[in-house]
C-alpha cells in the first residue's frame, strides 16, 4: 500500500493523466487527423505490452525489469510534453513536396536540443518522483535513469521497442492516410534498432 500523503498521490495522479491526453507530435505534424492521433499513454501501452512479451521469450533479459522500464519510459512528458527531434518552425507547412521530403528521412535533433530537451524532461521526473512515496521513489528515478542512460541491456532493448511501435504505428496511419508521408519511421526502423526482434 502506497504511504504518501493523499495529497501528493492525487497530484501524481492528476499529472500522470495527462499522459492520455498528450497527443503524440509527430504524428500531428504530419496530417494525422487530431481526433485519430495516439496519445503518449496508448503508445506507452502498446510499447509496454511488445516489449514484456518479446522479453519473456529472450532468456538474456530479465523481463519484468523491461516491462518496469517500458511502463515509465515517457513519465516525463506529462510535463513537458511530446517534443520530436525538430523545431516546429523547420517543418515547411505550405509546400506538400517538400514537406514529404522533409519527412521522408528520419528526424535527428540536433546535440542542443537534445541537451535542452533531457535537462526539461530531468527537471519534469524529479517533479513526478517528488510525488512518489519515498518506499518507491529510489527504484522508480533509478528505472527512469537507466532508460535515459541506456546503460542496461534491457533499457537499450525498451528503446529499440520504443521504435519499433512507433515504426508499426505508422504503417497502421500509412493504410489509412496514404498520402501523409511517413517513410521517415521506416528509416528509423532499418537504421535505428539495435536489438533484433
């Protein structure tokens, strides 16, 4: 039984919800209808659930850590948000062709906004662990540590899985809006990945 205030768990909670409604940028950014664009909780979901079944087929991962490590990977976007790997002012709106080209590869940030990003999300889970009771809260900021670092064979692998649902998301957006470029996922898929499904 959790043994924080009331308080402190209804914030949490309350801040955790957000999660439901974030709605993931990238896929927005591309034409995805809003009213049919996942939100960070249903890609945590279906990330989470990919990541612990492979995992319990793979002897060399200890699975339910990954399944941990899968379920708090995004926490800190219920503060701060799904950022992509680019500035919402590079995507070129106006013109369709070169917006498919902008898209067609995929999006690398570059290392300030990586930095400016990681400081945002470090500031919004030591915000989130504040709420934790202090029973959990060394084990849950040290899971979201070890997927930050990637420093453990199962954090790189949650990753991996972490772009492999993204990758599989988008095939599903690619039936039903054919004409909304998303090649840049593929990309991720065959140049990104380390761990082989």
């Amino acid at each position: 039984m959790l043994t924080a205030p009331a308080s402190d768990l209804l914030q949490l909670f309350r801040t955790l919800q957000q999660l439901k409604r974030t709605k993931r940028t990238g896929w927005l950014d591309r034409g995805i209808p809003p009213d049919e664009t996942e939100s960070v909780a249903d890609h945590t979901l279906m990330t989470a659930l990919i990541a612990w079944f492979m995992a319990l087929d793979d002897p060399d991962l200890d699975a339910d850590r990954v399944l941990k490590l899968a379920v708090i990977h995004d926490l800190a976007e219920a503060i701060v948000g799904d950022r992509p790997p680019y500035e919402p002012h590079e995507i070129p709106r106006d013109d369709p062709e070169a917006l498919r080209a902008f898209f067609s590869v995929r999006r690398i940030a570059s290392p300030e906004a990586q930095a400016a990003k990681h400081q945002a999300e470090m500031e919004a889970a030591k915000e989130i662990f504040g709420h934790l009771p202090d029973s959990i809260r060394g084990e849950v900021r040290s899971l979201w540590e070890e997927y930050e670092a990637r420093s453990t064979p199962e954090a790189r692998f949650v990753k991996d899985v972490d772009r492999l649902e993204a990758f599989m998301q988008a095939r599903t957006y690619q039936r039903e809006h054919p004409d909304v470029p998303l090649s840049g996922f593929t990309d991720m898929a065959l140049n990104g990945l380390e761990h082989a499904p």
